[in-house]
C-alpha cells in the first residue's frame, strides 16, 4: 500500500527543543548597530579564538552496542531540535539530548544502513532498499519509499528533496510535496557521500569507485572530479568559501583535497597518517575537523585556510567512523565501533569531568 505525505503537516510547525537565540546588544553607535542588523558577530575574532576551549577527553560516553563497523554506512545524525538518531544494526534509537531519553523508533527486517533527519522527520535507509520516514513530533512512520533494490548506504536532505545513493551506485532525488524522483547515473560502486553545498544547489557524492560527481539541481547530469586513491566517504563545503569543497579518501589515500568545483580542480591536498571518514567545518574559527580510521582512530582538528594541525583529540578503541556537531555547534559527538558515543567540548565551554551515563543508546 501506498503511504502519503502530508508536506504541511510535516514541514510547517517549528521543531521542538529549538532555543531562539539572544538578539546581540552592541554598545550604542551607528556602526555597531548596523553590524548587529546584518547579524555579524561583534566579538573580536582575537578574543574568540584566545577564549576557545578544546578538550581532548570526552565530558560524556554513552554505549552504544551493536554499532557496524563498516565504512560505507551514515549511522549518526544529531538535528536542529537537539535530538541524536543513530542506526545501530536492525534498529534506530533517538537520544533526546535535553531530557537524556532514548526511545526506539524503528526496527526493520535488516539492518539500518543510514540515519537524516529533517527538522522533526528522520529518514532511516534499510539493506534491503526501503527507506522509511519517521515524525518525532507525532511519533509515527509517516511513510515508506523504495527506489533502491540494495542497501541505502547515504542520506542528504535538500529542504523537501531527499537524496539517497546505494551500493550499486545510483542516486535518487525524491521530491516528498510531488512524490516525483530523478534517477542520477555516474558512479560504478556504491555510494558512500553525500552532500548538498550551502546554496542547495549542488549536490556532491562520493564513491567506493574513488570518484567525486557534483550534479546540479534539477539535472542528471554531473561533473567528475578525480584525484583519490580510494573510496571517498569524507565530503564537507565550506561555509565561507563557494563553490569550494573538501573531501577525504580511504585507508590506501589517507588524503584531504579541496576542489575548485567551477573549475574542477584540486586546489590544495594535504596527506594524512589514516584513513579519512568524515569532515566537518567550523565556521566561528575557520577551522576543519576531521575524523580518522586505521592507523590513528582519532579526530584532527586544522587550521582550514593553512591544514596546520591545531590538535589531536578523539581516540576510540576503532575507527571513528560518524561525527555530528550539536545544533549551537560547540559539542561534536563520535561514534564507533567499540560501542561508545563521545562527546567532546570543542567550542566555549567550561571543561567538565568525563562521567559515562548508565544509560545506553540501544
């Protein structure tokens, strides 16, 4: 039977959790009051970078069994309501970081290959081609679409377009409001990124065949971008740069690239010591953090204009395969497969004792 979105229902109401920020209240002056109207920050770059705090031990750990240890798989996503969803072989589980419940909201058939959510709705792929739609405000599966007939390995969000890649390498884009889907045919194994740019109008994926491909909105076709020595599952745009992205290879790479996409070349590569599983910007510092498998299983943090490593933080007993940054961007969450889920203050704020909670994320 056929499931139907209601897109009002789903995409007009405010999610839950979400604190407005303060309006800044510079000192009185024509300057400062324009700055504040076009929404600047007014503190000095000098003191925020000189106040920062970056802990290198986790101030929570909670457990989280049953975590894949596969390269491929996007298991981890935390919203912009402060809710944490994580795959965790058959079954998804949200942590509501806020009221510290973990509730489980979907076991399937197989196993969960990919969590994203969007606003209060959370698209979870399945192995075995489904993707399911789940609304944590009504708490229910609203809905259930299958375009693939293997695992869904990647999720990306696009306002009310949902990209989905797969291990034979296709991508669908599937418009909710229309229930209409363009098929996007380019890469020759599966897909192990994706990512749409700031301006939602490119989207990039990345593949087990080492390629990068960026399609336009709307089109089926896609530019290649090659340069990798091994998969690439790393994709992030910078937030301040347009039309510039970087992107992480596997363990026979172990290199970050940054990408001229208009151009499509490589403008910078910087060689890391493992392998690459994700990459994450921060735009306060204009710094990148990266996250790493075999050798190291750790997270880096760089300087992004520079690739000078600022710190080495992050250790997990295995690969750190998902990081998500928390909605305020101050905390980064990383899971692994030895089971735990860290969090780590990376951005103003006091340091805390690290305490593992009984609870666990199953």
């Amino acid at each position: 039977m056929r499931n139907s979105f209601n897109i009002e229902e789903l995409f007009s109401k405010i999610p839950r959790h979400i604190t407005r920020p303060e309006k800044i209240q510079p000192p009185a002056g024509i300057h400062n009051k324009f700055l504040s109207s076009v929404g600047l920050n007014l503190e000095p770059r000098f003191e925020r970078v000189v106040n920062r705090t970056i802990d290198t031990k986790p101030f929570k750990i909670l457990d989280a069994p049953g975590m894949l240890d596969d390269y491929y798989l996007n298991l981890l996503d935390w919203n912009c309501s402060d809710m944490i969803s994580i795959g965790l072989n058959e079954s998804v589980y949200v942590y509501n970081n806020q009221t510290k419940n973990v509730e489980e909201i979907f076991t399937s058939n197989g196993y969960i290959s990919s969590v994203k959510s969007n606003n209060n709705v959370i698209a979870m792929g399945v192995s075995d081609g489904n993707i399911v739609f789940y609304d944590l405000e009504k708490e229910v599966i609203v809905g259930r679409r299958r375009y693939h007939d293997t695992r869904v390995s990647s999720l990306c969000w696009n306002e009310n377009v949902l990209s989905s890649g797969d291990k034979k390498g296709r991508i669908v884009n599937y418009d909710i409001r229309s229930d209409s889907h363009d098929l996007l045919l380019g890469h020759t194994q599966e897909i192990c990124g994706l990512t749409w740019s700031n301006d939602k109008k490119l989207l990039a994926s990345g593949g087990n065949d080492n390629d990068i491909r960026v399609w336009k909105l709307g089109s089926t076709t896609s530019k290649l971008l090659r340069g990798h020595k091994s998969a690439v599952r790393a994709l992030a745009w910078c937030p301040w740069r347009a039309a510039t992205l970087a992107s992480g290879g596997g363990t026979k790479d172990k290199c970050i690239k940054f990408w001229d996409v208009l151009e499509e070349r490589v403008e910078k590569s910087v060689v890391t010591s493992s392998q690459v599983c994700s990459l994450t910007y921060l735009p306060k510092y204009k710094e990148l953090i990266s996250s790493h498998g075999y050798t190291e299983n750790d997270i880096i943090l760089w300087k992004a204009s520079t690739m000078k490593k600022i710190i080495s933080f992050g250790k997990h007993d295995n690969r750190v395969l998902h990081v998500a940054l928390s909605p305020d961007k101050t905390v980064l969450a990383s899971v692994s497969s030895d089971e735990s889920l860290k969090f780590w203050r990376i951005v103003d704020k006091q340091k805390t004792n690290k305490k593992r909670e009984s609870v666990d994320v199953r």
